[in-house]
C-alpha cells in the first residue's frame, strides 16, 4: 500500500530506518504497524500514486 505522512508531520518508517518522504512511500500491507498510523491518523492512504506500476517499481528498485 501507498501512504504518505498526514500534513506537518514526520513519520519513521521502522524498516528502512529513515522518515517516509512527503511525496509517499510504498510499505507492507500485512505490517501492523502500518496499520496503526493509519488508524491514528499519522499517515493518509494514497489510492494511486499518478505514477505508471512499471516507473514506480524501477523508482523503487532504482537503476545502478
């Protein structure tokens, strides 16, 4: 799933150990904690990103 922090605030992302961007990240739908943020109001789910899947995985992999 896609989420990006609620406005003002700077969310962890407990995995990668660094703050979500402000554009958004893609995380595990099956990690709880997630879950939560969601819950709480810490971050916003973003249904689609503007992004075409192919772009987004290669953003995401990143070319070396």
């Amino acid at each position: 799933m896609f989420v990006k922090p609620a406005p003002g605030l700077k969310i962890r992302d407990p995995e990668l150990k660094d703050l979500i961007p402000d554009e958004g990240r893609n995380v595990s739908a099956d990690d709880l904690y997630w879950h939560r943020r969601l819950r709480d109001g810490d971050v916003v789910l973003v249904e689609s990103t503007g992004v075409p899947p192919a772009a987004e995985a290669a953003r995401i992999t990143g070319s070396e």
